[in-house]
C-alpha cells in the first residue's frame, strides 16, 4: 500500500455502514501490518499529517490517529522489536524491556500550540508497567523553542521521537539490528537529558524532578537524542541532515496539496447563493491556509 492510498482506504469503509469504527480500524491495521520495508519509509516520510479533507473530530480523523499507532507499530518491528496496538497506545517488547509508544498527528493548519497537545504526562499514566515509554509525532511539530514539553518528557521519562527519527534508523541501521535499550538508557535512565535540561530531584524515593534554572532548550534536547541516535545506526551528522532537509523539501510538497484543497473548497464557497456565510466561510478558509504557510514557512 503507497502512503497515497491512505485516504482512500480510510474514507471509502466509512461510508459504508455495516462496518463499525472498530471494523474499520482493523482493516487499517491489516494494511500497516503488510507494508514492505520501502513502504514503512515512505509512510513515515508523510505520516502525522492530518489531511485537511477530513472534517474536524470526524471518524475520519480519529482513523487517521490509529492508523498512525499502527505504522508505529510496523516500524518498531521493523527495528527488532515485538510491538502491537492496544487500545490507543502501541506496545512493545525487546529482549529484555517494554515499551508504551503513542504516535500524535496534527493538522497543518492547526499545529500544537500547548504541552497538553502531546498529552505526555496521559501516555506515562497509561504506561502500565513497562520499563520505557516514547512520543512520536512530526519533527517541525515539536516547539523549536523553550517549551514545557521537554521538561514534562524528562519528569516523566517519555522519549520524544519524531518520524523522521524512526525512518532514519530503519534506512541506515545495520542488521541484525541492535538491541534500542541503549538508545532509552541514553536519554531516560542515564538522567542524561534530565541533567542537560538542568532537573534536579529532590528527596528521595518520592522526591520529584524540579527546574533549577528553567532551561528547558529543545535543541538540548534533540542534540542528545541525535548523538545517541547516530552512534546506534553507525551514521554521521551530514547524512542526518542530508535526510532532514530531504524530510523538510516533502513537507512542502504536501503543504501545497493541502493549500490546493482550501483552493479548490474556497471556489465552490463562492457559489453559495448567501453572501454572508460566503464572506464567513471564505475568511476562516483564508485563515486555514494562512496557518500552513506559517508552519512549513513558506
């Protein structure tokens, strides 16, 4: 299955009736859990992006999020490790850790403006028992500035990922793959991230993670997780960043195409007979494709 036909699976069994939300979930499931490897990447280069043809809070958007879970999921076995979907989070086991993931997709439009869109602190209560737990969304959707999240991520000991990350180490990884606890070490037990973002814990073992200095710098943050990332696939800076800007040139592919549906949606809003709702609705559309101009920059 190519990325392109996401939409087209996802829609053409909403319509049809004799299947629940349920039913059509699992067919999404199935088709992840089929994907080639080539397939896996080119999912995971546009995945996490909402489609703007989807209605807000729609069935449709809801699919989207597990079919989301579902790549996750296919890319973690992809990686050596055993994982499935449950419920609303993918589980996973190595050989000698679990781990509790959640993959988040925003629209264009409407990025992630608060730590409460990445619902961190809900994925470590959902943990249930497992050793590591990890956030995966698109990269330009984490905040490129001081943002609660990382501090949130480091008390919690969730793992922020992107995508882009996961794609990465699926292409240049070598095989038999290593075992990824390193990886979770690295970032989550050593304290390593915890330290950088300058958290200190207080008492003991109840003590809680505190801000000393309120250094809560992304690109601390993205640092570490790249150096231990590099030193797992054996790779170097230049080729992550080689795969970053190739990440961000579809971006603004996909940015177009979705400029192009509000194009085409303001024109038929034209030809509405009332004038009134025509200006409203051709505002709000306005301000839709001025909101992905701003989140890709262009």
């Amino acid at each position: 299955m190519r990325y392109d036909e996401v939409v087209s699976l996802i829609c053409s069994p909403s319509n049809d009736e004799r299947l629940d939300f349920t039913a059509r979930a699992n067919r999404l499931k199935v088709a992840a859990d089929a994907l080639t490897v080539e397939e896996v990447l080119e999912h995971l280069d546009y995945a996490g992006v909402i489609p703007e043809s989807f209605g807000q809070d729609s069935s449709e958007e809801m699919l989207y999020t597990k079919y989301c879970n579902a790549l996750l999921a296919r890319a973690l076995r992809e990686l050596g490790l055993k994982a499935r979907t449950d419920a609303a989070d993918v589980s996973a086991n190595g050989d000698d850790y679990s781990i509790v993931g959640n993959a988040k997709a925003f629209r264009l439009s409407r990025p992630p403006k608060h730590q409460k869109d990445f619902a961190v602190e809900a994925l470590n209560k959902r943990r249930k028992g497992a050793n590591f737990a990890c956030l995966v969304c698109p990269l330009y959707q984490y905040p490129d500035k001081g943002s609660q999240i990382y501090e949130l991520a480091a008390k919690c000991n969730v793992t922020l990922l992107s995508y882009s990350h996961l794609a990465f180490m699926i292409k240049r990884g070598p095989q038999p793959r290593p075992s990824l606890r390193d990886i979770w070490k690295e970032i989550i037990d050593r304290g390593s991230i915890k330290r950088k973002l300058q958290l200190r814990k207080v008492g003991s073992p109840e003590g809680y993670w505190r801000r000393v200095k309120g250094n809560t710098d992304p690109g601390t943050y993205w640092r570490a997780l790249d150096m231990a990332m590099l030193a797992w696939a054996g790779a170097n800076e230049a080729q992550w960043e080689e795969a970053r800007r190739a990440a961000s040139a579809r971006l603004r592919l996909w940015a177009e195409e979705q400029i192009q549906f509000y194009e085409r949606e303001k024109a038929r809003v034209e030809k509405l007979p009332n004038a009134t709702v025509v200006k409203e609705l051709v505002v709000e559309i306005d301000e839709k494709v001025q909101a992905i101009r701003e989140t890709v920059s262009i």
